[in-house]
C-alpha cells in the first residue's frame, strides 16, 4: 500500500457548497403539492417522499441556514 497515492474526496462541507452554487429551478409549490397528492394516491412512497422533499426546498429555500 505505500505504492498507492491518497485520493482526494470532497468533504461535507465541500459538497453543499457546490450544491448551493448550482442554479437549479424547482416547479411552483402548487405543482409539487399536485405531485404529491398524486404520488399519495398510487401510494408511491419514494414519489411521497422526493415531492414532499421538493415541497420542502421550493417553500423555503434557507430552511436550516442559520
């Protein structure tokens, strides 16, 4: 193993300011909330989960920021 270089990973911290620069657009809170009445009754739970997630994130977009 002392042949092997360390590979450099981004950390935490590293990733969430990344995900924070990207500019992506969410739908209007009503089209989410469409999705997940939709999703509740076909009883997806992941498509549950990603609208209510995305609910979320479009409502509030600094929720945990402090």
């Amino acid at each position: 193993m002392s042949g092997r270089s360390r590979i450099a990973r981004p950390t935490e911290v590293a990733a969430l300011r990344a995900a924070a620069r990207s500019g992506r657009r969410l739908p209007p809170v009503p089209a989410l909330m469409a999705a997940l009445l939709v999703a509740n009754e076909r009883r997806d739970r992941e498509g549950v989960c990603l609208a209510a997630h995305l609910v979320v994130r479009a409502s509030e977009p600094r929720v945990g920021e402090a």
